[in-house]
C-alpha cells in the first residue's frame, strides 16, 4: 500500500470514507486542511502521498506518453486504496473522492474508469485526463452519482473546454454533474464551492 495519512473517524467507526487527493507540490496535510470547511464529521480521511509530491509530471492536457509511467502508477495507488476500502466492509456508495487540480483530475479520471453509484466525486478544479479525451476509456455506469466541477473559466492550468467536454462524457456515463464557473482567474477552491458541496454531497 502506498503512504497514507489518516484523520477523521476510525474506519472500523465510520459510515463512509473521503479519498482526498492533493495537487501539484502538494501533499496528503494539504488537502486534509480542506476538513475544517467540509462536512465531513461522519468520514474516515485517507490522503495517499504522490511519489516527489507530482502525480504525473507534465500537464494532465500533455500527450499520454509524456505522463508514463507515473500516471498509471498513481491510478494503481488509487485503485490499491479503493479494494483496500471494499476489503473493510465499504459499499461504493459509502466511498467519495475529493481532489484539487491535479487530485481533481485523477479523481475524475480514476472514477470514470470505474464508473460505478459512489457516493460523490468532487473536483476543485480539475477534468478528464489525456491529450485527447477517448470515451473507450471509461467503463461502467455512475448510477445518479453526484459529480461537482469547480474552477475559474480562465484557469492557467485546466481549459474551461476540458472542463465541459469532461461534464457531458461523465453525464453520458450516468452521473448527475454540476459545474460552478467564476468569473475569476484564481487556481483556488472558493468558499461558494464549499457551501454547493455541502449542501448538495456532503449533506446526507
């Protein structure tokens, strides 16, 4: 298994589990930050750490190749994590991922691979993976899953394209995607965001 941080509740205590992805030069403390402003008392907490704190070394919009092999080793950990979870006794729907740009698009991307009725996928800023998007790729039926995309509509790092292109193949896929677009040029999560996400995921 990979290095993992671990907060909120016990897994043997809790009712379900946030994988909790962190971006670029980032790492597992990070992202768990984003616990103070979520709702996320009923949660177990697992943060993996990305090998030199990059989950893939180029731009997640770069040609496939150029991201190998660290984009699949970072799938692999993901996925390692997810049967980890399932060995404890969690159904998919008691799972959620929560990621910010490059967590954001591995998130996105490892769930759409397998796409299955989890119980939500929330990206701050990010969308699918690959220097173009290839529907033969993702396989599976999101079953309602809720989806939530956030981002500024000029973000230096993930085009507002990709962002929508990424919205309609999940939707085809059968998840319920919500997207937020701010008028802003921040590569950061707003508080409007939070308070979608709690109301709409996180609230049940």
């Amino acid at each position: 298994m990979p290095e993992i941080t671990k907060a909120g509740m016990p897994l043997e205590q809790a009712t379900k589990v946030a994988v909790m992805i962190h971006g670029r030069g980032a790492n597992p403390v990070s992202i768990m930050g984003l616990n103070r402003y979520l709702n996320l008392d009923e949660f177990a907490l697992l943060a993996p750490q990305a090998l030199a704190s990059s989950w893939y070394p180029f731009s997640f919009m770069a040609p496939d190749a150029n991201n190998e092999p660290a984009f699949s080793k970072s799938m692999q950990i993901i996925d390692e994590i997810i049967q980890d979870i399932h060995e404890k006794g969690f159904t998919s729907d008691q799972i959620y991922f929560i990621g910010f740009s490059q967590g954001a698009c591995l998130s996105l991307e490892y769930a759409s691979q397998n796409a299955k009725r989890y119980g939500g996928v929330i990206a701050f800023t990010g969308g699918l993976i690959g220097e173009k998007l290839n529907p033969s790729k993702y396989k599976g039926d999101f079953l309602g899953t809720p989806v939530f995309i956030g981002s500024s509509q000029q973000d230096i790092h993930v085009p507002l394209s990709r962002i929508e292109a990424s919205a309609e193949l999940m939707k085809k896929l059968g998840a319920y995607v919500e997207t937020l677009i701010f008028a802003d040029m921040q590569h950061t999560i707003r508080q409007e965001e939070i308070e979608w996400v709690n109301k709409h995921i996180l609230n049940n």
